[in-house]
C-alpha cells in the first residue's frame, strides 16, 4: 500500500505529487519540499525587492541632482539679478517718473468687511381652510337620515379643524418670534459694521484731504511741505532691501537749497555672491563670490550712483522750481575694523546746481567721472570709507522753535489754570511733558506762540518702539472742546509726519471728539488729566471754569 500527498506552492507557481510507503516519511518529505519552495520564494522576493529599491534609488539620486542643480541654478541667478540691481542704480531711476503722484498717497480702497447678510426667514405655513377637504365629514345615507349622526360628524370635524387651527397659530407665534430675534440681531450686526464703515471712512477723508493739503502748501511753496515733498520722494525711492534707505533733509527757501543727508550701504550690505555649482563628487553646493577687488569697484560704483540718482530724483520732481541746488552728504554706519566698535562717518559730499545738473546725460555717465566733474568729495577708494568733510553741514534746529521758560513752579493750590494767561498755559505744558519725557531721555520744544491752532509744542520721544515725533497742543479753554480742534490735531499730525498727537485743555472734550479720536494715533487729555499730571511732577492748582469765565469777560 502507498501513499501521496499533493503539494504546491502558488507564489513560485509549482506544483508535485509526493509518494511513499510510509504516511510519515511522505508526510515528512512533503514538509522538506514546501520548506524548500519558500526558501526559494523568500530568496526571489528578495532579489526583487533588492532590484526595485536600487531602481529607486537610482531614480531618486537622479531626482536629488537635479533638484540640486536646479537650486543651483536659481541661486545663481538669483546672485546675478542682485549683482546686476547694484550695477544698475541709476539706470534704474531713469526709466521712471520722481515726482509725487498726490493721487496714489490717498486712500482709495473700500471699506474691507462685507455688508451682513440679511437674514433668512421662516415661512409661515398655510392656515388650514375649514372649508378643505379634511375638514369635510363622509356622511352616507343612514347618516343624513339620522340628524343626530350628521351633527355628531360635522362636530367632529370641526373638532379637527379648530386642533389644527390652533396648532397652525402656535406655528405661527413660534415662527414670528423667531423672525423678531433673526431681525434684531441682524439690525444689531449692521449697526456695528454701519458704524465701523463710517468710522473708516471717515478717517479715510481726513487722510485724503490731508494729502490734498500737502499738495496744495506745495504747491503754494511752502517750506514745510517742499522739504515734505523732497523727503516723499526719497522714500517712493526703491533699493534693494538690505540698503538702509535712511535720510533727512533740510531745505533753505531763500537760497533755494536742499541739503540731503544719506545713511549709504556698508561694504556687508553689497551682495558678493557670483554663482552657486553642485559638485556631483562631493555631493554639495559650492558658492562662488566676485572677487575683492570687483567687490570694490562695486561697492564704489554704487555710492557713485546713489549719490547721482539722489540729486536726479531731486531736481526730476522739482515741480514748482524749488530747487535751484542740492547738496547730498553721503554718510556709512561700520565697524571700524582697528577697535571693533561702531563707527559713522560722511564718506561722500557734493553740491550740484540744477541748471549744471540738468545740462548731464545720466544714461551715458561714468558715474565717477560725473561726481568728480562736479568737483565733488570723496575718497578715491570709497571702500576704504575714509572719512572726509560735507560741503555744507545740515542745520538740524527748527525755526519755528523758541526759548521756553519755567511755569510751573508760580503755581499753587489756589492758582486757576483756566485763567492763566494762554501764553504761559503753553509753557506749562510744555514743562510738564518735558519731565515726563526726559525720563526716557527724550526732549520738548516750544514753537513760536500764534494762537492759531498750530503746533504749540513737539516732543521727541527716543524708544525705538513708541517713540518718534510728537504734537502736542494746548487750548486753554473754558468751553467744552469741539471735534473741529481734534480734527485740525489729526491733520498737523500728519501733515509734520509725527506719530502721534496729544491735545490738552483745561476744559473737556464733547462726544463727538471723543469719537472721532478712537482708534487715531491721538491722546485728549481733560482737566482732570492735567492736574493729575501736574500732581505726579509735583505741583498742585484748580480749574475754576465759572471764575475763569468771569474773570476773562472782564478783560483782566
């Protein structure tokens, strides 16, 4: 007698038939059989999983250079485009118009959150009709015989109605209140934007009319707002992102000349990449930078340029002929290599006349050649940010500002500030904000009294984060402030580019001005703030509106 077991393997695709005397030695060869089959399986799997990874990784690293090539690539092109823009400083404001267009410094854009939807509202389902079907009871023959069958039907379904009839009218309620709270939130939401949109464009016409200010003192030749205007054109100036683009003018309406002085890149700020390669031996990106004596001559040509396209600027947007020469300082922040400490020179000085100026073909220049014919200073290696001195120094005092003296310490318990002569109030309060600012090393100066609404007072407030300029007004004043005086505080802020103003007043200030000064960089300080701030520097007086009144009716 024999035996067979039938044994196969589907992932090698075998199959055999094993035979024996013996049930255990068949049972046992069919074990070693299958053992083998998948030994064979395991070993093909393997191969094959070995072959597709390396596949793989062959597609892969052909994927990874050629990723890296390409970033190669895009840097290298991205060093060139930079290396070219610095090249090209001046050619770059040829293509261009300077002068100020009024029209894009005004807001023009639409108040940015969406009018809210009106809600959706229920429908009010249909009132059933007694009269409907439904409503109508069957009556059969022996029911109209029977009167009292027929009423009891007709009961019945009148019954019925009335249910629903009710059940329609608590619908009904149900859904109307629903509505009435759809509606007032609603109403409520589009009070809120209504208010914000008025608010914002509110504030967007102030700005707006502040620009149409700006232009007509301009235009009008005012001094304030040529150098205003000078310094608008700088800013629209565009340089590369690493330039400091920092500056500050002073303009001489009687000569006609505009001092420029210009914070120049340092040697650090110039781009010194030439190209980026990916060597395939070492796996790794190789930057390459120009070479330092290219980077010189760049670096050279650059201050050249700035200096040129400066004045360019200048005299291109001189709309009203106010400029008849510039004078362009240019000064570098660096270390100085010889003490390891920040150093700040002027490097670069020249004046140029416009009707010199005018006379240069700047798409042709050398702009070394150019700056030398105008006999102006520098180094003849710029690079070497040798200091020299500027042609004419910038006279940094303000004209408008004058000699202050001390108030505050005349004042006592039963002094009325309301009272006190308005030009002596503006003193005071130019005294209390010096001490609060000299806290941070900041100062305040007077300007020459007018009683005009003008600028009474401006602080200069170092902190790099809340600091800057600062407008400060003062309206000695026994009547209760109108908006008019927080709207004319708005507009010198923005017309002296300060970042903030205060206004304060021995009275107070009505709603409206309140309103109008949310959300503004503005700060209204009452009567009762102005003798808080008086206590917290030390001195003490009253607010007597009613003797004020009488007291200023009299003349005295």
């Amino acid at each position: 007698m024999g035996y067979f077991i039938e044994v196969e393997h589907t992932g090698l695709g075998k199959h055999r038939i094993i035979t024996g005397r013996d049930a255990m030695i068949v049972e046992m060869k069919a074990r070693v059989q299958l053992g083998e089959w998948e030994r064979q399986y395991q070993t093909q799997c393997a191969k094959v999983a070995h072959q597709a990874k390396q596949k793989f990784d062959r597609t892969q690293r052909l994927a990874d250079l050629a990723q890296k090539q390409e970033e190669a690539d895009e840097r290298t092109a991205e060093a060139q485009k930079a290396l070219a823009e610095v090249t090209g400083l001046l050619d770059a404001t040829l293509r261009v118009d300077d002068a100020v267009n009024w029209e894009s410094l005004k807001n023009r854009a639409p108040f940015p959150e969406r009018e809210p939807p009106p809600p959706i509202y229920e429908q009010y389902p249909p009132a059933p009709a007694p009269d409907a079907p439904i409503y109508q009871p069957k009556l059969g023959v022996f029911d109209k015989l029977v009167k009292s069958r027929e009423e009891s039907k007709w009961a019945e379904a009148r019954g019925w109605f009335e249910r629903d009839y009710s059940a329609w009218q608590y619908k009904v309620e149900t859904i109307k209140t629903q509505n009435e709270g759809l509606e007032i939130e609603y109403q409520n939401r589009y009070a809120v934007w209504q208010t914000d949109k008025t608010a914002y464009e509110e504030k967007q016409s102030v700005e707006n009319q502040a620009v149409d200010q700006r232009k007509a003192a301009y235009l009008a030749g005012d001094e304030e707002a040529i150098a205003d205007y000078c310094e608008t054109v700088l800013i629209n100036s565009r340089y590369p992102e690493s330039f400091p683009k920092d500056f500050e003018l002073a303009y001489n309406p009687e000569t006609k000349l505009l001092v420029v002085d210009y914070s120049l890149p340092s040697p650090d700020d110039m781009p010194k990449l030439k190209e980026v390669k990916y060597v395939k031996s070492k796996d790794a990106l190789k930057p390459t930078d120009i070479s330092e004596g290219e980077q010189n001559r760049n670096y050279d040509s650059a201050l050249y340029q700035i200096c040129l396209r400066t004045i360019h600027e200048m005299f291109e947007a001189d709309r009203i002929g106010a400029l008849a020469a510039v004078v362009f300082n240019g000064w570098v922040d660096s270390v100085d290599k010889s003490t390891g400490k920040q150093a700040r020179g002027c490097v670069i000085s020249v004046q140029a006349k416009k009707d010199e100026f005018s006379e240069f073909d700047l798409s042709k220049v050398d702009p070394k050649a150019c700056f030398k014919a105008l006999k102006g200073i520098g180094s003849s290696q710029l690079h070497s940010l040798t200091p020299v001195a500027p042609v004419i120094q910038m006279s940094r005092e303000d004209k408008r500002f004058v000699s202050s003296y001390e108030v505050a310490g005349q004042l006592d318990e039963g002094f009325n500030l309301a009272a006190m002569p308005w030009e002596d109030f503006e003193h005071l309060i130019r005294e209390l904000f010096e001490k609060e600012f000299k806290q941070n090393g900041g100062e305040v100066k007077i300007t020459q009294a007018s009683r005009d609404g003008g600028v009474d007072a401006v602080a200069f407030d170092p902190d790099p984060i809340r600091g800057g300029k600062i407008v400060i007004q003062s309206k000695r004043y026994t009547n209760t402030v109108g908006v008019a005086f927080v709207r004319d505080l708005y507009g010198t802020v923005m017309n002296e580019g300060a970042t903030k103003g205060i206004l304060v007043t021995t009275s107070d200030y009505g709603p409206d001005a309140y309103e109008f000064a949310m959300g503004k960089p503005l700060t209204l300080l009452n009567g009762g703030n102005l003798l808080h701030l008086l206590e917290k520097h030390g001195h003490k007086a009253k607010i007597d509106m009613k003797a004020a009144k009488a007291f200023l009716s009299e003349g005295k």
